[in-house]
C-alpha cells in the first residue's frame, strides 16, 4: 500500500468513526473523552494552534493516548465536514487499531507518538 493510499484510509476509517459516533471533534469533547478514559488514539493538527496543543497536549501525555500528529488542520477538518479541526479523539478500540495500522502504513512504520507538548 502507498503512502497516499494508505493515508486516504485513515482518513477515510476517522470519517466513519466520526459518522458512527466512535470519535469526537474539537478540543473540549477530546478533553472530556480523556478525563474519562475513553479516548483510545487522537489525531491532533500538525498546524494546530500553541493555545490548543496547551489545552489537550498535557492531557493526553498523562493518560498515555497515543497521537498521530501529521495531518494538517483542512485534513481533519475535511473528515469532519467542517473547514480545520485541531484535534480529533477516537473512542473505539478497533477503529483506533485500524487507524494505526493505515498510519503504520502511511509512514513506512512509524508508529503514532506518545503524547507531548507538541503532539
């Protein structure tokens, strides 16, 4: 699978985790899916502004959420069906898998980051 492919399949896999209610948009209800333990992977922009990369960064590093943080803000946005998002949180284990998996895909087999300051 290329890159491209493999990257328009974890897109494609976000959308329908976002249309069947495993996933979450926007920083608020990513935070509160983590607070709560339900957030299994989060998709943060890679140009997401410092302001929300503060508010979810510290988060998601304490709760151990593995990130994926190389899709632009229009990317997410365009899955989302708005026009940027800075961070998208799937709650459902095996959509997450399948989301790693297409990422794994999509960069040679570099897996998601732990979380950090910057994602």
């Amino acid at each position: 699978m290329t890159g491209e492919v493999a990257r328009r399949k974890m897109l494609g896999l976000v959308g329908l985790g976002l249309r069947g209610r495993l996933a979450v948009v926007g920083v608020q209800q990513v935070r509160d899916s983590a607070k709560r333990g339900k957030l299994k992977i989060a998709l943060v922009a890679s140009d997401a502004s410092q302001n929300s990369l503060d508010k979810v960064g510290g988060l998601l590093k304490a709760r151990m959420v593995p990130v994926i943080n190389d899709l632009s803000s229009a990317e997410l946005g365009g899955v989302a069906g708005r026009e940027a998002v800075a961070v998208i949180g799937v709650t459902d284990a095996g959509l997450a898998r399948g989301i790693m998996s297409a990422h794994e895909a999509a960069t040679g087999g570099a897996g998601a980051s732990r979380a950090s300051g910057r994602g």
